[in-house]
C-alpha cells in the first residue's frame, strides 16, 4: 500500500486520489447522509455537495458539485441505496433508521 511515508515518491493518480478522499466530508445525521467539501467554506460550514435522505434514499447533487466528487459521491451513496429496507445505524448509541422507509 502507498503512504505519504514510503521511500520512493507517489505517483500523480495517487496524490490526486489521496487528495480528494481528504477534502470529502461525508456526515451521518438523524435523516440522511450530507455530503461536503472540506476545502471550500460557507457560513463557517464546509460546503455541502449533495445528501442522500433515508426515507426516500432520494440523492440530491448541488448543481455545482465539482465533478472529481460527484463520481466518488455516487458510489458511497449507492452502497447505502443497495441496503434499502435494513436497518442503517445512525448514532454511536446504536439508535438505527430503517433505509428506504417511505418507498
């Protein structure tokens, strides 16, 4: 596995992979899952990309979603649509929803 700590230097690929893994914020909250981008600020919060809600598993992309993220976006939020009808914990007390509850 390449680190940033490796002898021998990272490609550009893995630079720019490891880059955008850092600057996604991805957010639990009691009704569904925000997206952000940890580089860019509004009002003191990062900017939110999109969210994914738990009772519809409806995924909504901001319009100005930076397309390197989008892709990554859609592909965590596909493993949570793949789960519609379990049990998906929401809390580090284990308080869980349903997904897909009002479909």
């Amino acid at each position: 596995m390449e680190t940033l700590n490796d002898m021998e230097p990272m490609s550009t690929d893995s630079i720019n992979r490891r880059c955008q893994q850092d600057r996604l914020f991805i957010g639990v909250y009691p009704t569904g899952i925000a997206y952000a981008d940890k580089w860019n600020e509004v009002d003191g919060d990062y900017k939110r990309l999109a969210f994914l809600r738990f009772a519809t598993l409806a995924l909504d992309i901001e319009h100005d979603c930076p397309t390197e993220l989008e892709s990554r976006i859609k592909s965590d939020a596909a493993s949570v649509q793949a789960k519609q009808g379990e049990a998906f914990q929401i809390s580090t007390v284990g308080q869980t929803v349903t997904l897909g509850y009002a479909l």
